[in-house]
C-alpha cells in the first residue's frame, strides 16, 4: 500500500490529482495540463490549530508536493526573537524563505504586523520572476495590521504580465468592506484591464458579503464558486465550515479547485489550503462573472 504523500507526490508529478479523498483531497479525475497552478493558505505562523505543535517542516514538505507555480501565504512569520530562540526546529532564516528555499527561488514578503518580538504579514512564492512588487497597508484599526501584497509576474507563455494579490482581511465586517475599497482603488490604478489578474487568501469573509462586493465591482469570478456552486469550507482545518478562504481571478479560466482538507493538511494549519489550476482563455474569448463565454 502506497502511503498518502506517495500518492500525492505521484499526483504533481503527474500534473493531475491522484485519488486519496481521505488524505490530500485530491481529486480522482485527470485535468487538462494547466498554464498556472497556483495555491493560497494561511499557515498560522507554522504552528498547529490552538499552537499545539511546530509544523512548519512538514507544511514544506506538502506544499513541495503540490508543485504551484505560485504560492500565496497569510500569517507568515518574518521574525520572532522569543520563538527563534525557545521552539524547536525554528528556522534560522524568516518562514517564507525557508518554505520557499527549495522550489520557489522568487519570493516577496509584506510584513504588515510589527511588535517587539518581531513580524508576520503576507508572502507570495513564485516560480517565475518579479517585474515588481508593493505592499499596500490596508489596515483599519490598530489591532489588525492587513495588506495587500501586490506582485506582476511574468510566467512563460503570457502576453501580458500576471498581477498577484495575496490579502488577509478584517475580522470585523466594517474593516472587511472598507479593505474591498481599498482593493477596487489598488486595481483601477495599477493592473490595466487586458491583464490578467488573481486575488487570493484569507478574507475572513463568513457572510459572503465582501465577496459579493469584489465579483460586482472588480468583475472577478471565484475559482472554487465557479467549478463547485459555493465558495470553499475551509476553516477549522480539522472541521471546516466557515468559507473563508478564497482565489479570484480575471482573465484565466478555472479548470480545477480543489480545499486541501483531511490529513496531512488537518494536522497543520487551522485553515485548509486552497488549490486551483488554470488556463488562458482563448484570445478571442470573454470570461463572463458565471465562468463561461457568451455563444456567437
């Protein structure tokens, strides 16, 4: 019998999803080869749900295993002086670094929350190179430091750069409304129409309401929504209920979503990871907010 991380690592190399319903929540049917597998997951800081363990170690090994292009990271640890020198197998080097260090050699970090003991935001790992990226505070109160980390890539294949956010929203449905804002005037300014375009992470967004918002005025399909009918249970982990996490994309088309719930991934973070392939559309194709092209 081959043992979960065997049929998952199989799985990327394949470039499909192998079946283990009970351990990766991989799915059992072949996709088309994809242009852009991308993965979005709060990792908690690398501890386990309510800080048991340390699990950073093994949050690399499966997040290796899945093979993204572009990984999109909330809660990430840029430094803790207190940890660094009291929890076992911290890192020497900051959290995205070490998750980053042997598959992704682009990475940009967004530290967001600074206090004495040292910071955590938001981080985006990437195969492909930068053109750039800026991180946009879009915090609300001071208890809550969020940001938008804003990245253009340049994955082979496109005509246009690839525009990237990864976000953590407020827990407050008030901060969460005024973040959308602040979203939709980040995106008129910087990311022209014919671009290509994701928004991915943890917007804490129970209510569905911020989403709402986001597909209306940024004309944005969710990946997991538009395969599925519904957006992601995704948080706790081990029992998810609340659909929190999200991928929103313009201008690529969803082939594949997947919530990586069950074990491994219940034994790391509190939130289950999100998981999605994608293609280019063809050029003469318009993606409408339902996901697909309107008839001739």
């Amino acid at each position: 019998m081959t043992s979960p991380d065997e049929q998952l690592r199989s799985s990327a190399v394949a470039g499909t999803l192998a079946p283990c319903p009970d351990a990766t929540g991989f799915r059992t049917e072949k996709a088309p080869f994809p242009s852009l597998k991308i993965l979005s997951y709060n990792i908690h800081k690398g501890f386990s749900f309510a800080n048991r363990r340390f699990v950073l170690k093994r949050m690399r090994e499966v997040l290796e295993i899945t093979n993204a292009d572009l990984v999109l990271l909330q809660e990430v640890q840029g430094a803790h002086h207190g940890h660094a020198q009291n929890v076992e197998e911290w890192p020497q080097e900051s959290q995205f670094e070490y998750l980053a260090d042997r598959l992704w050699p682009h990475h940009a970090y967004g530290k967001n929350a600074v206090y004495d003991e040292g910071h955590h935001g938001n981080a985006i790992l990437s195969k492909h190179s930068f053109v750039s990226y800026e991180n946009i505070d879009v915090s609300t109160n001071p208890f809550e430091r969020r940001g938008l980390l804003h990245a253009v890539v340049a994955p082979p294949g496109f005509a246009t750069p690839l525009h990237v956010i990864c976000t953590h929203f407020d827990l407050s449905e008030f901060g969460r409304r005024q973040q959308v804002k602040r979203l939709t005037e980040r995106i008129a300014e910087a990311v022209p129409p014919s671009c290509p375009l994701v928004i991915a992470g943890d917007f804490n967004d129970w209510k569905e309401r911020a989403g709402r918002m986001i597909e209306r005025d940024l004309n944005l399909v969710e990946a997991y929504k538009t395969l599925h009918g519904r957006c992601a249970r995704s948080f706790p982990s081990w029992w998810p209920f609340l659909r929190l996490d999200r991928i929103y994309i313009r201008g690529l088309v969803p082939v594949l979503a997947e919530c990586l719930s069950g074990k491994p991934w219940s034994e790391l973070s509190d939130h289950a990871a999100l998981y999605g392939e994608f293609a280019l559309p063809p050029p003469d194709a318009v993606t409408t907010r339902s996901g697909s092209s309107p008839a001739p």
